[in-house]
C-alpha cells in the first residue's frame, strides 16, 4: 500500500493505484481520478458511480457489469461507452472502490 | 423427528448426506435429497469427451445407489423455497417441511443468455463442452475439421472450474498436432478478463503457456451477439471463427431467484466461512450453488463440505460452529502431451510455485508442467466414485498449508497494472 497526493491530501492506494479506503472518496476527487485515466465525467458517469458506491456501501462488493446492468439500470452497453475498454475497472477506479473481484 | 432436506446429489449434496447419515441418530433425523437427475455426472471428464478419451458411459452413474441406504430421492425439479415458513415446494405442487436446509443445485451453462449462442448455429460452427450433448456434439465436429480459425472463448466469469476453458484450449492446441494438422489452425483465447486467469502469478504462467503454443491471447473481451461466423464485443470488437468453441454464461438454479435468495446470477449470498445464508439460520449453501469468492469447483466442494459437516453437528446441538473454511482449492490443469500442472489457493493466498503436498519431494509440482500431475488428474475419477462421493477421508490436508509454496519475494509481475 501506498500513499498518494491528491488534491492536496494523502490519499491511501494500493500497487494498482485503487483506493483502499472508500472513506478517503469525495466527488471532487471523483473528477482527480477520471481526469487520470483521460474520462470527463458526465451525468452517465455519475449516476454509474453514485449506484456503484451505494451498492458497495450495501454488500461491501464492488458490483459487477451484470450487476450494474440488473440492479443499478445501466446497460453493460453503456458502461462500456462510459468506461471504454474496461468498465468495471476503471468505474472501480474513479468511485473510489476495490478492483472488482467478479472473477474467481 | 426432525428434517434434513439437501437439495442436489452433484458432488457437494452427494458427499454431505454419505457424511451426515451414520452421524445424525435414525431416530431423531429423517434425510430427504431432491434431485431431479437419475444419473450423476462426473463433470471434470467432460473436458475430455471433445478429444475422444472418455465415452459418456464412463462418466455417468445412476444417482440413487450413490446415496446411503435410508435415504429417499425425491427426482423432481424444485418450484421454491418458502424459507418464512421452512418449506419446499416441488415443481408437483407438493411440499416438503424442513428442519434445517443444504442448497447445493450447483450452476449451469445458460446458452440463452447471449444471443446467438442457442441459435441455428449451435452445433455446427458454434459450440460447447460444458454439457455431455455438447461436448459429444464437439467430438464428433472435431473428428471431421480440417483447419480454420479456431476460438476459444469464456462468456463471463464467474464459471465453473475456471481453468477447463485454458485446458481445452492447450488440449486442443495438442489434438491439431496429432492430427498434423496444427499449421492449418489459427488459435485464438478469447476472455473477459485482461489476462489469461484471474490471478497474478498463474495468470502470467497461463499466459506464457498460450505464447509458447502459438494461440493468441484476446483480453477484455465482453461479447454481446455470436452471428454465423463471428463473435461482436459490447465496444464493437469483432472475432471472427470457422469454429468457435464457448463457455456460456453459468447460473444458479431459477428457484434460487424466486425464492429471493440469489444474486444477480441466481448464486446464493453465504457467509464465506461457515455456509450459512445470508439472514438465515437454517438454510445452508454449499457447492458452486453458493456464491463463494473463490473458484467453483469440485475440489472446493469437498474442502468445505469437511468444514460443513462438523459445525453442522455444532449447529444442530445450539452449540457456535466452530470451524471456519478458509476457501482452499486444488485443480489440475490439463496442459497437453500427457502433462498438467496443479495450482493450490484459497481466499487469502494466490496460486503459487512449489511442490505439493510436501516441500521439495511433492511429488506433484504446483504451476510446473508434470507428467505425474497429469496422472494423478487420471487418477482422480476412480478416486472421486469410491472415496470422495461415499464420504471417505482422502489424504490431503483440508486446509490449504503453505509447504512447499514459494513465496514471491517483490510485487509479481502484473499484466493487468494499468488501468
């Protein structure tokens, strides 16, 4: 674990550069983190993320695409126009939460 | 009189009632199974059936004689479970009061999931091997093909014995060259995930072993349709085939999500460490029926059900259960020309290098390419009828040990570090 400045506070991280602790999230370093990985956040993007951290707030997992599309409304489709490449890494990454672990 | 009803005689439901019927008094517990299938199917020799080594007779038992005396089957499909009021209701209306219940329907390829998967092409350049029709369907495609662009492809994760896709892969990769007609096939590992496994270390290893054999790794692919000739990802990436070989989106059982106890993909929410269902304190999970974090697996079933079996004797005596499962697994992986490697993990620690189960003398060497590994998978299904089914002790130890594991000393190489 390491220990990033962001915003002009420390912010925990780990080797892949997720926050390890959720808490240390606020929505202005929201834009800090997508601003890193080259994402201009829209409404799409936040309303992505708002269900991510609530849902993650509820089961302490961060959801899945399949679960982002059944339970949270946005179709996978749309996660990928919003995250390209890899949405539900670099949604992970922007809300503040661990990797997703979807896969064992 | 009391109840016990497991629903599933796959591998966990099967091994659970072969260990709790001569522990829990005749008098005092009555032990009802539901399983709707007449024959029980030895799941980690499909993989084998696409090359032609095993027949589907070798890989089927009748269900009921695997059961202990005393014990009824009640074949019928579940409707659901009314877990207010204990009971199960069968897809005949009856229903069937309980005491305590064990979940263990397992998890099933669901081909309808994506679209174009079940469609006309299903058998013909579009298949799959995690079912015993598909994987004869295959068998016979294979005995007849004669080169082209040859796909491998995982749907979503997560599925079950996660590296059966990456064995399939190098035993066909070794089948072509049998066959000499290895120059003619252009191999293609299509994933979801951003490497060849989900775990670092193996994920490298499994990776380099793809290289080495010529088949080309395609990494962050989430397909959204399967036409004729080619798979189209959510992004628009196409992969087109001649002969796609696919592990279909695997589900828990449909009674799971109408009696409100699964997940998205109808796995039932456990606590990790003892089985229980979320909110309940009478249900049970065990099996790939659960939704576990760690791989769903036969090996993983076993581990447990060990760990199910005495606090289950806790819980019914008002006692705490006093064993906590620690999510060992243990696969072989089927690398191709009479080898295999074997991976060792649980929750906490990722499949490593080294030896198994001893340090240094193994014999079985964990993420090294064996040919003793690959006979003690062979070994493994006269194992799994007479020792592992009817409950009998094997000798391993239940809980993962870390001898004989090579620690890495700095952070692994990770192919997946940017984001």
């Amino acid at each position: 674990m390491t220990v990033a400045t962001m915003e002009g506070r420390d912010i925990h991280v780990d080797a892949e550069g997720f926050l390890t602790d959720p808490m240390e999230w606020d929505e202005s370093l929201a834009a800090t983190l997508a601003t890193n990985i080259g994402i201009d956040l829209t409404e799409g993007h936040w309303s992505a993320i708002r269900f991510a951290r609530s849902d993650y707030a509820a089961n302490g997992e961060t959801p899945t695409l399949r679960r982002m599309a059944t339970a949270g409304g946005v179709p996978t489709k749309e996660m990928f126009a919003l995250f390209p490449k890899k949405p539900a890494k670099k949604m992970a990454y922007v809300a503040g939460l661990p990797k997703p672990v979807g896969c064992v | 009189m009391k109840r016990l009803v497991v629903l599933g005689a796959g591998t966990a439901g099967t091994m659970i009632v072969n260990k709790l019927r001569p522990m829990l008094p005749m008098q005092e517990w009555d032990i009802t199974v539901v399983e709707p299938s007449p024959f029980h199917l030895y799941q980690p020799g499909l993989l084998f059936v696409p090359f032609g080594r095993y027949e589907a007779s070798e890989l089927l038992r009748p269900t009921q004689p695997l059961l202990p005396a005393g014990v009824p089957l009640i074949t019928e499909e579940v409707e659901r479970i009314d877990v207010g009021e204990d009971l199960v209701e069968l897809a005949s209306g009856q229903t069937i009061h309980y005491d305590q219940l064990v979940i263990a329907t397992g998890t099933h390829p669901r081909l309808d999931m994506t679209p174009g998967m079940a469609g006309p092409h299903l058998g013909d350049t579009v298949h799959e091997f995690y079912t015993l029709p598909g994987a004869e369907a295959l068998r016979q495609k294979l005995e007849h093909w004669d080169g082209g662009r040859f796909v491998v492809h995982v749907t979503e994760f997560p599925i079950k014995c996660p590296v059966a896709p990456l064995e399939f892969a190098f035993l066909a990769d070794d089948f072509f060259k049998r066959a000499d007609i290895r120059d003619r096939v252009e191999m293609i590992f299509a994933t979801p995930l951003s490497g060849a496994f989900t775990k670092p270390i193996a994920s490298e290893r499994l990776g380099d072993m793809l290289d080495t054999r010529g088949i080309r790794l395609e990494p962050d692919f989430s397909v959204e349709r399967i036409d004729e000739r080619a798979m189209v990802s959510y992004d628009e990436r196409v992969i087109p085939f001649d002969l796609l070989v696919t592990v279909p989106v695997n589900m828990g059982a449909e009674f799971v999500a109408r009696s409100g106890l699964g997940d998205e993909l109808n796995h039932v929410r456990v606590d990790p460490h003892n089985f229980l269902a979320e909110g309940s304190g009478n249900v049970f999970a065990l099996g790939d029926a659960a939704a576990l974090p760690i791989s769903k697996a036969g090996s993983v079933a076993h581990f447990a059900v060990d760990v199910f079996v005495e606090n289950f004797l806790d819980h019914i005596a008002g006692r705490p259960m006093g064993r906590s499962f620690d999510g060992h697994a243990n696969c072989f992986v089927e690398s191709g020309a009479g080898k295999a490697l074997l991976i060792d993990f649980n929750y906490e620690t990722e499949p490593l290098p080294g030896t198994y189960p001893l340090p240094v003398v193994g014999p079985l060497g964990l993420l090294k390419e064996t040919r003793i590994n690959h006979l003690g998978k062979l070994a493994f299904r006269p194992i799994y009828w007479h020792m592992l089914l009817p409950g009998r002790r094997l000798p391993v130890p239940n809980a993962m040990s870390m001898a004989g594991k090579e620690v890495p000393t700095g952070q692994p190489e990770r192919e997946d570090v940017t984001i």
